[in-house]
C-alpha cells in the first residue's frame, strides 16, 4: 500500500539514538522476572493474566526521563519490549506446568525439575519469537494500515506521552505500595479476613468477596462487562447450581463424591458442594468456550495463515535502513532447530520424535495466527486457550493411539500443550511490540534480541515461581488453585483414562452451547463458574468502580481518558504489588517463619466488618489515583 511507504516513524531511520544499552537491559530483565512472578500468582488465583507493557513502559519513562535524566524513548521501548515477554512467558507456563505438580501429588508422577520447567519455557519462549520473525515485514510494514495491534499501537502513545511518563510512573509505584502493604495486612499480618461471606443455610447458597486489591485491580483493567459475565458464572454456580443438588439429592452419593450430599455440605458448606462437582461443569464450560472461540476463528485462523505465507513469499525485506534489520534468517533456522533437537532429546523433557513434530507444526501454525489475530483483535480476543486445548486435545490422542496411556503419556501431553501454549503467547507479545518499534522508529533486530534476553530472563524465573508457590501451599487449594491447570489435566485424564464425571461435564458443555446461542460471552462466564464466587465478587467491585467512571456525562473526553488510564496504571501497580507479596509470604512459609507476623493468631481480627470497611477504604485509594488525581501544571 502507498501509505506504508509513506509512513514515518518517530525517530528518523537514519537517525541514531541511544536503544539497546545496559540501562535498558538491566531494567528490562527486572520487570520480565516481576511482571512475570507477578502474573504467575495472579494467573494461578484467577485464571487470567494482564498486560506488563504499559506498565513496564510507564516504569521505564519515569526511570529514565525523570531519575536519570535522560531523554531516549527508543531505550524506554527496549525496557518494555523485554519487560513484557516475562508475562507472556508466565502465562503460557502457568496455564499448563502445574497440571504435573497436582498428579505429583496424586502419586501419578514424580514433580517436573527445575531443569524440565526451565528448559520446557526457554524453548517455548525462543521459538516463539523466531517463528514471529520472518513475519514481521509481512504483518507489521506491508499490513501496517490495516493490522492495528491495539496493545502495541497503545504502548506506543504512552511512550510519545513522555512528559508525563514520571507522573504516571508514580501512579504505578504507589498502586504496588498500596497493595503491597494491603495484601501484607490481610496474608501476613491476619487482622483483616481474606474472605467475607454470608451462607445462606435455608436454601444452602453461599455468596461473598475476597478482600484483595489484585481482584479489584483485575476488575477495573478488563471492565464491568467482562467482569458482569464472570460474576453471573458465580452467581449461577453458588446461588442456583449448589443449592439444587443439595434440594434434590441430600442423602445421594455421587461420583466424584464419597459420602451423601448432605454430608458433603455438613463438613465443607457451600465450597465443599462447588470443589466437588460444580468445578467439573465450569470445566466443561471452559473447555467448550475454548473450542468455539477456536471454530468461530477457524475463517479467520486459515485465511490468516494463508495471506502471511503469501506476504512472506514476496515480502523479503532487501532495505538496509536501521529500521529494516531482522535477526539473520540463517540464526532463526539455527536457533528453531536447535530448540527442536533440546526438546526431542534432552531426557529431561518427556517428548518423543512424535511429541517434537506436533510441537514445530503446531507451534508454526499457532505463532502466524496468533502474530496476525493479535494485529486485528488485539490480544485479550485471541483464542490462546482455545488453541491450547486444541492442541492437548491432538496430542493427547495421538500419544494414546501409540499406546501410551501411562504416567509418561499424560505427562508427554502436558509438556507439548505447554510450549504450545508459551510459543503462541511469546508470538503475540512479540508483535505487539514490534507494532510499537515501527511506530516509534525502534531497530526491530534489537527489539528481537531484547525480546529473547526477556525471555531467558523470566524462563529461568519461572521454574522458581513454581516450585516455590507449591512448596508454600500447594496447587489446587484456596490460595494457588491454578484453575487453567487444573482443567488441562482434567482433558488429559478424561482421553487417557476415561475416568471423569462425564454428566457434570457434558452439563457444562451445554450451558456453554445455550449461552453461545444466547450469543453470551462464554468464556468469561465459564471461568466464573470454574472459581469461587468470592474472587469474581471482588473482580466484579473492580468493574463496578471502572463502569461508574465511564459513565460520567459532566466531564469532557480527555479528562475522562486521563483518569480511565490513570486508573488502569494503579491497578497495574496492584497486581504487580500484590503479587511480588504473595510470593514473598509463600518465602516465609517455606522457611516457616510467616507466623512471626500474624496478630491474628494472638485474637486481633476485625472480622467481616474490618474487611468490608477495608475493601472500602481499597476502592476509595483507587479513586485517589484516578479520579481524584491532581494534574500537574
């Protein structure tokens, strides 16, 4: 198109300025390995993770415009370019790895080593960035016009933003302050409950909140109407799904259950009836909203991957101009079949030659579609779950059609379904930033370099994340549920072995149908149904608050833009700050010291009372930082 040669970046191809330096590098590995051990815990509690490049990006303009006094917006763009792989990274690894900690202890397997983890995400992460490659002159010169990347064109305007990158850098690090010291009242002090909850025993429904600012935070970044579907999902599960098996079977045993149903609530309440079958309905619901999103994409995924193998075929890029330089193809080649030898014969990776070649057509497949659909949708629309499950649902099959079933099969499975699922995350993250590299004038073959040191950096981080959380508390419990996880291995065993609660699952699978011809978002319903009603609660007052500042009608657009974005950089800084706690806490707990702190334990708690005057006094620092925030002259 005539208007991609026409197009100018904000620096000048032949301009030079400082991009790819220590300061930048340093930084950028920081925020990989917070971000990404931030994201890790959020993903393991809720089942979803946010994006680290505004907020890297934020970061870095304050750092390195007002700190260090420097004025380089190509240096502050490598910071969130290798600040934003490490959330990427955590996503793909969380969804899956923690599947083979919970058959750890169900005695199915031995737990995956740190060796296994490490080399299972540094493989997944560097071929999907050289997937990315080759595409990059295809999807973001020649499509520039008609490919959006909505993240990466929005990292973009924050950084050109620069005058305002040390304001709102303070916004950020006082939503992590916050929440950090928040989170330590609640986890490490104890005065404060976790959970507020009223039971209603007459007709055995159960509704309350958690009282955490990373929910609320969650709540305000996707908004009240993805946060309405995930609330109602509760609603139907704790307050109509519950108390209609405890009307209708009290004295039933039902698999997956031992004792009557009765019993069952007797013991545990409302959360026991949940944990022991209405989890499986979420889960079929979820797995089914996985799968429509993927065939509802289908049009879009083979024209996608047709017309980039087109664009590649007449796309080789002959300019030698600063802004045109790639990694060299014959190192992509070099590096993608070296991470395809690590995985086919490393014995610490449990894939065979079969393993190995679904993961390079898969993995290719899956990097082009996710690189282009994240060009038109943007990257919370991209059916990255859905591919995952696509992708164990094929190789689960495959793997049992050899004839291996066992504890080696399902872990195979798991392992193919993880750098699946990091290459397709790594893939998308990849060209958002690449999206805003070439609207601000970056090096693309820096970002790429950048791309992949943010990956090694949170790869050798996560294996640590993981082993840590577990160590601490355990997968699949109140604290790290690990919801994604838990459903991949609930897909896995269901092919093996056949041995699940195939009603519970067919119900969700249903509900999932009605609700898509009902043309109800089916995902975010379903992952409420999936998680306790006390997180989507939470996760609901956050998108209340954004709802209501939406809503205004007495304040002109740009000022109501300002406050939105203010907002969004605060709850960033919560969920970061609430994260890096929660793995500090889950620290003292190894080393058994997180009692030393708890005033709780020593008859000092507010009770239910303290944690709604609490949750208050959260939402009213929210609306300090946005609404009641004071500009700067």
């Amino acid at each position: 198109m005539n208007n991609n040669k026409e197009f100018k970046p904000y620096i000048p191809a032949e301009k030079i300025t400082p991009e790819f330096t220590v300061t930048s590098i340093i930084m950028g590995v920081i925020l990989a390995v917070v971000f990404g051990a931030a994201n890790a815990y959020l993903g393991l509690r809720v089942g979803m993770t946010v994006s680290a490049s505004i907020p890297a990006a934020v970061i870095s303009m304050g750092v390195i415009r007002v700190i260090m006094k420097k004025n380089s917006i190509l240096e502050s763009n490598i910071v969130q370019t290798i600040g934003s792989a490490g959330e990427s990274l955590a996503a793909g690894a969380i969804f899956t790895m923690p599947a083979l900690f919970l058959w750890a202890k169900e005695g199915i397997c031995e737990k995956p080593s740190l060796i296994e983890i490490t080399l299972i995400a540094l493989c997944g992460g560097v071929l999907g960035v050289l997937f990315m490659v080759p595409l990059r002159n295809a999807l973001i010169v020649k499509e520039h016009a008609t490919l959006l990347y909505p993240e990466g064109t929005a990292c973009a305007d924050v950084l050109l933003a620069g005058e305002e990158g040390g304001a709102n850098a303070s916004v950020v690090f006082s939503g992590m302050g916050l929440a950090a010291a928040f989170k330590f009242i609640v986890d490490g002090l104890k005065v404060i409950p976790a959970d507020v909850a009223a039971a209603f025993k007459s007709f055995k429904g159960e509704i309350g909140m958690e009282v955490y600012p990373a929910l609320m935070g969650v709540g305000y970044i996707v908004g009240p109407r993805i946060a309405s579907f995930m609330f109602v999902g509760s609603l139907v599960g704790w307050m109509v799904i519950i108390p209609l098996i405890c009307l209708f079977g009290p004295d039933t045993v039902m698999y997956p259950g031992t004792v009557a149903i009765s019993e069952l609530y007797a013991e545990g309440g409302a959360a026991a009836i949940w944990s022991t079958y209405v989890k499986y309905i979420g889960a079929g619901a979820i797995a089914t909203g996985g799968i429509i999103s993927l065939i509802k994409s289908l049009p879009l995924i083979v024209t996608t991957f047709r017309d980039s193998m087109k664009s590649m075929k007449g796309g080789k890029n002959t300019s030698t101009a600063r802004t045109a330089q790639d990694l060299p193809m014959n190192l992509i080649m070099i590096g993608i079949v070296a991470m395809v030898f690590i995985i086919w014969f490393v014995p610490a990776i449990p894939v065979n030659f079969l393993g190995a070649a679904i993961i390079v057509i898969f993995g290719f497949f899956f990097a082009t579609v996710s690189s282009r659909m994240v060009g038109l949708v943007g990257s919370s629309n991209n059916p990255v779950s859905g591919m995952a499950i696509a992708t164990l649902l094929i190789a689960t099959m495959a793997i049992k059609a050899t004839g291996d079933t066992g504890a080696t099969g399902m872990t195979a499975a798991i392992a193919i379904g993880s750098v699946i699922c990091i290459v397709a995350a790594i893939a998308g993250d990849t060209s958002q930033d690449l999206k805003t590299g070439y609207l601000l004038g970056a090096t693309p073959k820096k970002q790429q370099i950048g791309e992949l040191i943010g990956v090694v950096a949170a790869g050798l981080a996560i294996g640590g994340v993981l082993y840590l959380l577990d160590a601490a508390w355990g997968y699949g419990g109140a604290e790290v549920p690990a919801p994604q996880a838990g459903l991949m291995k609930m897909i896995v065993e269901g092919i093996m072995g056949g041995n699940l609660p195939w009603g519970l699952v067919f119900i969700g699978v249903f509900l999932a149908i009605a609700l898509e011809i009902l043309r109800v978002p089916v995902m975010p319903f379903a992952i409420g149904l999936y998680l306790p009603i006390y997180l989507n609660a939470t996760i609901m007052i956050g998108g209340i608050v954004r709802g209501l500042m939406d809503r205004r009608k007495n304040v002109d657009a740009k000022t109501k833009e300002d406050q939105v974005t203010n907002g969004t950089l605060y709850c960033a800084g919560m969920i970061a700050g609430e994260g890096l706690v929660g793995i500090l806490l889950a620290i003292l707990t190894v080393f058994g010291v997180n009692n030393v702190f708890n005033l709780g334990a020593k008859g000092i708690n507010f009770g239910n009372i303290g944690g709604v005057i609490f949750m208050a006094v959260m939402i009213l620092c929210l609306l300090k930082f946005s609404l009641w925030k004071k500009k700067k002259n």
